[in-house]
C-alpha cells in the first residue's frame, strides 16, 4: 500500500527525516507517533506529495509518486488544521468539494452521523472548532477511497463525536482500508492501533503491535512505554 526507502529531507540545516524505511500493508489502522519535532507531519506531507525529499522513493499504490499525481485521489486526508473560506457556508463548502472530485451521496449519512443538518446554513468563519473538525471529517470520509490519512483527527471533538468517529474508523478498517492515524491522545490511539509506527529523531525507531511495544521497552501499559522511549532517548 505505501513503501518508503532511504527517504531524506533537510530544512535549511534542520535534518528532519534521515533514512526512513517503511512499509505499511494493505488493510489495518496504523498509528504514527513521535515527539514534536520527530518528522511525523514531514513524512505524511511526503506520502502526500506537499513536501518534496532530497532523497529516497515512495510507493503508494503500486505507483511511484514522482511520476504521477493521480495517486492523490485514491487518498482521503484530513489535514490538522482545516482553513476553510470563513465566508462560505458549510453546504456551500460540500458541494464544491463533491464538484472538485466526484459525486457521492456518503456526505449525507456524514452530516446525520455528526449533527451537523443545524449548521448546513451557517458560515464556516462563525462555527466552533468542534463543529468545523466535524465538517473537516465530513469531508474526509465521504469519498471511499483505499488509503485515509488522518492528521489528528479526535482535536475538538466532543465525547459522543469522540465515538462516532472511532466507530467510523473501524467500520472503514472492516471493508480493508488502510488508515495512518496521528494523534498525541494516548488512549484513542491505544484503542484503534492495530500497529504503532515511532518515529525518533527522523528515523523509524519502532514499527508493531502494542504488546510487541511494551515488551520492547519492558513496560506495563502503552504509555509508561512510549514514556520510557523518550526518557531513554533524552537522558
């Protein structure tokens, strides 16, 4: 589904990615963490073709990325931050998106799962973050595609949103997707993961299960075990 080799990129004199090798396999939910500063956005914004790398290749389904673009649209991405027109209402804002890449129906059963038919009307610029995170995953999942990238996805949310959404993620898990997930919430991570990708100082330090984790860095739960990576490597 998407093979990196020896993947390098440099910011001015900041090495952020150095070497990474990784290959993520058909179907599953795959967490990708690290500290700030790690690489993380860097390597999903490579996968993604908004930063270009000095070095390495990446594979998304079956094509190379630099040879073509069409790839993207066999991906569903949520970005951190969803800078939406503030002068566009939210119905406004679905159309347009389903006029830019295909038609789907998915945005209605979105917008029911969500409750988000009270804020159709309203001007993007006037909703609360929660309520344009929503819009943000409205956006994402109404398109079915193979390969979903999601860039902190739970910011914003409240607790019934906060299950909706995990229920949504497992029943797009179900039909063979395959999702890269960041977060820095723990227990969602802890929950969804089928695999835990870390990254550390721009290289893969750890790529598995969550057992296989905590018995690496000989632990009794996941986040005494990312705990103990950082304060290993920060002695």
């Amino acid at each position: 589904m998407v093979i990196i080799e020896n993947l390098h990129k440099k910011f001015g004199r900041n090495q952020v990615l150095s070497g990474v090798d990784l290959t993520i396999t058909d179907g599953g939910i795959f967490a990708v963490l690290g500290p700030n500063g790690s690489g993380k956005t860097t390597l999903i914004k490579s996968v993604l073709g908004m930063v270009i790398p000095d070095k390495g290749t990446i594979t998304v389904l079956g094509e190379s990325i630099k040879k073509s673009s069409d790839y993207r649209h066999k991906i569903d991405y949520l970005p951190q931050i969803a800078n939406f027109p503030s002068n566009l209402r939210v119905k406004e804002l679905i159309k347009m998106i389903k006029d830019l890449r295909k038609a789907t129906n998915e945005d209605e059963r979105l917008i029911q799962l969500f409750k988000l038919e009270p804020f159709l009307d309203k001007k993007l610029g006037n909703l609360s973050g929660g309520t344009k995170q929503k819009v943000n995953l409205v956006l994402t999942f109404m398109f079915d595609s193979p390969l979903i990238i999601l860039d902190e996805p739970t910011t914003g949310l409240d607790p019934i949103s906060l299950i909706r959404l995990k229920d949504l993620i497992k029943v797009e898990k179900a039909k063979g997707k395959t999702i890269l997930i960041t977060s820095h919430i723990m227990s969602f991570v802890e929950e969804i993961s089928d695999e835990i990708v870390f990254i550390l100082e721009g290289k893969i330090y750890f790529k598995g299960s969550i057992q296989k984790l905590k018995t690496k860095t000989d632990q009794p739960d996941f986040e005494h075990a990312i705990a103990s990576i950082l304060t290993d490597n920060h002695a």
